[in-house]
C-alpha cells in the first residue's frame, strides 16, 4: 500500500507483479524506467530476476531498487553486485522511500 502511494503521488504509472516468475516477461513487454523488486518473492528470487534484468543488454537503462526486510550489509552488499541501483529495508520510511524513486528518476 505505501509503495502504491507513493507511486501514484509521484504521478507515476506503475503495474504490480506478484510472482517472480512473471517479472522478466512483464518487464521486457514494459520496458520501465524503474523496477521496485522485492528480495522474497514466492516462486522465483528478487536475486534471481535481477541477474536476469542485467544480463539482458535491452534492459540495461532500467533501474533497479531492491527492498527486503533482511537489511544486513551482506544483503545489500550482495543486491548491489547483482545490479541493483538502490537498496530499501523493510519497513521502511515513505519519505526515504519516495526520495530513492525520485532519485533513481531524477525527478
């Protein structure tokens, strides 16, 4: 709920994906500017589609903020190897979490 507001009051036009399975698919019919990916997703790793998004040169401009509950330095370390552009934990501020997008954005 707070990520859909935040994107809604940014004016932004987002899409919810809930399985990781669907996220590279959906991603690459989209081609977004910024995708929001969660580390634990039920199927299919936030780690997993990460990889997947930098391996494939047609997604390369996307930006990626990963966001997990677990928010040791290990974990960030390794979203941040993987190709995340930014790392949020859970739960997290609005306020952060607004300036991350509207820095990932440069909006």
């Amino acid at each position: 709920m707070a990520i859909e507001y935040v994107l809604t009051r940014e004016g932004l036009t987002h899409e919810r994906v809930s399985m990781g399975a669907a996220a590279l698919p959906r991603i690459r019919a989209l081609s977004p500017d910024l995708v929001l990916l969660d580390v634990m997703l039920p199927d299919v790793s936030g780690h997993d589609i990460c990889r997947g998004l930098r391996e494939d040169p047609a997604l390369a401009g996307v930006r990626v903020l990963m966001m997990t509950a677990r928010g040791s330095a290990n974990d960030r370390r390794r979203a941040m190897d993987e190709g995340a552009d930014a790392f949020v934990t859970k739960p997290f501020d609005v306020k952060d979490l607004r300036a991350e997008v509207r820095r990932l954005l440069q909006i």
